[in-house]
C-alpha cells in the first residue's frame, strides 16, 4: 500500500484540496443555473477523477448520482479520444448514466508535454426536461425512447467552443430550450473552474507526487474499508422488500439481497439473485444505479471524514443478473429506478446489515422521492413550463435516537423548492407545506415524520407523480412499527380523488394537488 509511504498530514491536506475543488465546482453550477432544480433544489454532483477515471474526490453532493457517475466517466473516455478544451456530455444510461433527465459533463485535465489527460472532473445535474411524452421527462413508459432524448458520450465543447450542432440537437428536443441552455453552460463552467483548481494542485505538487497522492489515498480508502469488513461477523445475510407496483400492474415487484461478508478476507459479495425481472415500466434501474446504491451505504459505514474515493469499492464485489429490475437491458425504461428502485436497494440492503450489525442500522426512511413534475404553457407569458421536484420525508428512527422529520434521506440529498422560488418561476402556488404529524412510525424511539404539500395550479398542466411506498410501509426494527403509507390526491372544486402513486392526470386552473409523505419506520419496542 503506497499510502504508507506517506506522510498522513500531507495525504489528509491532499485529501481536502481535492474534496474542495468539488465542492467548488458544486458552489459555481448552483449560483450559475438557471432552473430551481438546480439552483434551489441543488439536484446536482461534481467529482474529481484521476487520469484512469477512478474518482479520488466527490462533493457533499447527491449519492445516487456519484456511485453511479464514474461508469459515465469511463464511458466518455472509452468512446471519445478527447483533447485539451474538450467537453463530453452524456446521458445515456446504458453507458454509466443514471435516467435521463441527468446530464453529465466531462473534462479531462492535461499536463503540457503529454498526450493523455492527468486528470478528469465532472459535473451532472438533473435537467427538469429532456423530452419525451410527460413535461418533466419523469413518467410511466414502456420503453426508454419515450422517455427523452437520449445522448451519447458526444463531444459539446471542442477546443473551448460550444459546438453549436449539438446544442442545437439537444434544445430542439426539450420544452425548455432556454433553461436547458442555460443550465448546460452553467455546467461547463463548473466544469472548468474544477479545471483550473486541479491545474493548481497540479503545479503545487508536480505530476510523479500528485499521482502518487491519488495512488495514496485510493489505497487508503481501500484499507479503511477493509478494516470496517473485518469487524463484522462472518456470514450470510438475506433480506427482500417490495416497491409497491410497476405502475401499470398491480403486483408487487420483488429486491432480494444476500450480503456475504468474510471476515478473513476482509472482502464482502453482495448479491441481488432473486430480484423480480425487468418490467414494462420506467422503475428499472441499471447496473450503476444499484452500485451506485451499494457503493452508497458501505460508504455510511465509514467515519464521515473518510475519503470517498474508487478504493472503497475495491473489497466489495456486486452482483445483479441482468434482465433483473436491478439491472435492466434495453429498451427497458428507467426514470424512475435512479429515484424509487435506488431508495428500495438502500432499504433491503440496510434491513440485510441489520442482521450484522443490529445496534448501528436505522430503521427504513420514507424510501421515495415521491418525484413530481407540472408542465404546460405558462399563462403569464405563454410559453412552456416544466417544474420538477421530490418531496422529503421521515427518517428511520436509529438505535439511541429518534428520526428526522421531513428530510431527504438516503440516495437523495436535495432540498424542497422553497415556496418563494417555486411560486415566481411557475403559474403555481403552494397552499399548504408542513409536517405530517404523527406519520412516523412509533418505538423506543420514533420515526421521523413525513411532509404535506399542496400545490394549486394557475393553469392547465400535465401533472405526473412517481412516488412509491403507498402499498408496502417503511418498516421498523427491534420492535418498532412501520411509518405511515404515503398517498396523493387531487382536489378539483368540491371533489377528492386520491392518486396513484405513479399516474399522469390533466388538471385545469383551481385544482390542487396533495402529496403526503410516508413516515420514518420506528426502532425498538414500546416499554
């Protein structure tokens, strides 16, 4: 292990610049956007890569995308040979990419003298439209070419210039092509600022120490993982949960884990064999999203202060047969996998380490994104609109303390659309935001409770809902009870008509939408 061979003052400064050049890139896509989405919601992710595309930094960002963002590095180096001031942009999700509203940058990094990049950085941010049949790009299809556009690793920079042909693709597929422009240059520039920020700790470091620091603290991450393996008993450790339904049929879709863990090899296997199959719906999630989601909660076992780098991966082998609903082949569909299937992998595979490890393991969180997307043609102005948001809710209650309330938890890690920022960008308004008491579910110490949101519209809009646990609760552990189901409905004058959890509905001006969050499970028995 190299990073013995270095002074660990020097590794742990290094440790930091890195992580700051991606908080940096993070702080200049946010004040630089455009949407709320981004902006407000700060749906967005940078990272800092070496020159093999293993990732040795990741902001304080979204982990469903950062698990999952270095297979779209790896794509973009795999199918363009990029040169200096070039910028790939991608968003397939069959080459490393998540869903596709998720759009990713990537910039690789020269030293002058030398050919292949030093280093990569890049950014991905959630695009509230990218095509596609719903406004929002975030509803049930039957296959991935109704859901948006879908973009290869293609170069959108060359050189240092926009290339214009396909800017011009891209904004010609979207409802928001303003936006969107918008949001992608932001996303350029933060991309450059990382840029110049590694270009300095290269020249304050010189090349052979900064691949050795890289090297370092890869094999550092790996070791700290391996030693947190080898206290945990070994074993096999099962669990299953359900999503509620593909949205088209009313069966329940089945996430089965096996977690094998050996102590003496400091080397665990996770296992995904007895998933139900791919479905005819957009809940599919691919193989990096249920990396991404192992790579998520192994990271949590970890101090906080760990660096989050490609080493940690190295001891943890992950399984998912292919065709399964954990890791979906074309054509299927996948918005909804990177938002719901990542919160049910999550739930079974932490319910699994619960077994292992019993006074560390919170119970289950709300497990949905219960993602919503409004669209139509602004009143105000007359020109099309795309709003798109996920709604918090109840954290699991944890062995010595309660959960949060109405908090993102898990693969997410955005923030609500303040009211303020919602109400001015769209020809909407919230008539009602707060705490869902009582929905967490009850123990030695409760679940956090969910969240209430109504939203009226000033205008005909498409609305579609993606949000699940409205079947199978959030279960508790120790003893403790589940948290409450999640429901919506839709308040059209005197009339109540609850909602799926995964529908699309025409609403006029006037009507209201309800969601009400699931609850946080709760841990430990009552007296």
């Amino acid at each position: 292990m190299i990073y013995n061979k270095i002074d660990p003052v020097e590794l742990a400064v290094f440790k930091s610049a890195t992580h700051s050049v991606a908080e940096e890139m993070g702080a200049v896509l946010r004040r630089t956007s455009f949407s709320p989405n981004i902006k407000e919601r700060r749906d967005y992710s940078c990272a800092v890569f070496d020159g093999d595309g293993a990732v040795v930094a990741m902001g304080d960002h979204m982990p469903v995308h950062l698990g999952s963002m270095p297979m779209s590095v790896r794509a973009a180096i795999d199918a363009v040979a990029m040169g200096p001031g070039d910028v790939v942009v991608l968003n397939d999700p069959y080459a490393g990419g998540t869903h596709l509203p998720d759009l990713t940058m990537v910039l690789p990094v020269f030293v002058e003298g030398e050919t292949a990049p030093m280093m990569y950085v890049a950014a991905r941010a959630h695009h509230a439209d990218v095509g596609g049949i719903y406004p929002g790009s975030m509803g049930l299809c039957r296959e991935i070419y109704q859901e948006g556009l879908r973009i290869p690793p293609v170069r959108i920079v060359r050189g240092g210039e926009v290339v214009r042909d396909v800017m011009a693709i891209i904004l010609s597929n979207v409802r928001t092509p303003m936006e969107r422009e918008g949001d992608l240059m932001s996303q350029i520039g933060a991309c450059r600022v990382g840029a110049e920020r590694v270009g300095e700790l290269i020249a304050k470091h010189g090349v052979a120490r900064l691949r050795e620091l890289m090297r370092g603290l890869l094999d550092y991450s790996e070791e700290l993982m391996r030693a947190e393996i080898a206290k945990v008993p070994s074993g096999r450790y099962e669990a299953e949960d359900f999503l509620d339904s593909d949205g088209f049929e009313d069966e329940p879709i089945r996430i089965a884990v096996e977690v094998t863990f050996d102590a003496e090899a400091r080397a665990v296997t996770v296992d995904f064999a007895g998933s139900s199959a791919q479905v005819r719906s957009s809940i599919n999630a691919v193989y990096a999203i249920t990396y991404s989601a192992v790579y998520y909660v192994f990271r949590c076992l970890l101090a906080e202060d760990a660096p989050a780098t490609a080493g940690l991966m190295r001891p943890v082998k992950v399984i998912a047969p292919e065709g399964s609903i954990v890791n979906a082949m074309l054509p299927a569909p996948v918005a909804g996998g990177n938002v719901e299937t990542s919160q049910r992998i999550v739930d079974v595979l932490l319910r699994a380490l619960a077994q292992a490890m019993p006074k560390r393991i919170p119970a289950a969180s709300s497990g949905t994104m219960n993602n919503l997307t409004i669209g139509g043609v602004d009143p105000r102005n007359g020109r099309s609109f795309a709003y798109y948001e996920t709604i918090a809710g109840g954290m699991g209650a944890r062995p010595g303390a309660d959960g949060v309330s109405g908090i993102h938890t898990h693969m997410t890690n955005s923030l609500n659309t303040p009211v303020e920022a919602l109400e001015y960008a769209y020809p909407l308004r919230v008539r009602r935001y707060g705490y869902r008491d009582g929905s967490g579910g009850a123990g030695e110490f409760c679940g956090g409770d969910g969240i209430v949101r109504e939203i009226e519209m000033l205008g005909e809009a498409q609305v579609t809902l993606l949000a699940d646990r409205r079947v199978f609760a959030p279960y508790g552990l120790k003893g403790g009870d589940a948290g409450s189901l999640g429901r919506s409905s839709l308040v059209s004058g005197d009339e109540t008509k609850e909602l799926p959890g995964k529908c699309s509905v025409a609403v006029k001006a006037g009507d209201v939408v309800r969601v009400e969050s699931p609850g946080g499970g709760g841990w430990g028995s009552v007296g």
